[in-house]
C-alpha cells in the first residue's frame, strides 16, 4: 500500500515523509512536536527539519505551547489544506485498488477486521 500511495502522489509536490506528517497533524492540531516525533516513530531532529521546511513553504506553525515555555505546539495553515486534499485524493485511490474486486460486505468484513486488529496491536 505504501508504493501504491508513493506512486500517487508521485506528480504532487509530496514526499511520503511530508504526507505523513500532514496526515497527523491535520488528526491531532496542536499536538507537540516531541510527541508528533513518537507517533511518527522518528528522531525528534529528523521531525524538526521537516517542520522548518514545512514552516517556511507556509503549511504548519509553531505556537508557544501554554504549559511549558521551551515546547512548541504545530498547527496547520490554510495553505496546507490543498496539499490534504491531494493526499486524501491518493488514499482513495489506494483503497479502491486494494480493494477491487470486493463486493460492499467483504469490503466492510475487511476492514471491520484490520480495525480489530489495530485496536488489539494498540491495547499493548
């Protein structure tokens, strides 16, 4: 799925890297970077690069976060939001290539079961 979704973004201004850092932070604003860099099981000095690029094209700002003077909490801009919209158009077409061929109830049998699976992997 991660080729499938890398090839389609291939003619877009994405990078897997940056898709996934738009991703979560667009599913959890406001979160801090130390925290975006364990979701994202990266360095926190790989992160704090891609958010100074990320920063200076526009798309994410860093507030003082209220509850420790030396964190930063990230925010997307507007201007992030056309590249949101390109990732969700290449999830789309993922998800339907992976699952052609599936009638609805297989499609919902699927991914009832990828979810169980996930809640079970999460509950660790």
């Amino acid at each position: 799925m991660r080729h499938s979704f890398v090839d389609a973004i291939q003619d877009s201004p994405l990078t897997l890297a940056r898709a996934r850092v738009l991703i979560h932070l667009e599913r959890n604003e406001g979160i801090r970077q130390v925290a975006l860099a364990e979701r994202l099981e990266i360095q926190p000095m790989t992160l704090v690069r891609m958010i100074d690029q990320l920063a200076s094209e526009g798309l994410v700002e860093r507030r003082p976060d209220p509850d420790d003077r030396r964190a930063h909490r990230l925010y997307l801009t507007k201007a992030a939001r056309p590249q949101l919209e390109i990732v969700a158009q290449a999830g789309v077409a993922v998800r339907e290539k992976a699952l052609a061929g599936m009638s609805e109830d297989e499609r919902a049998q699927t991914l009832a079961l990828l979810q169980r699976i996930c809640r079970n992997l999460a509950a660790e």
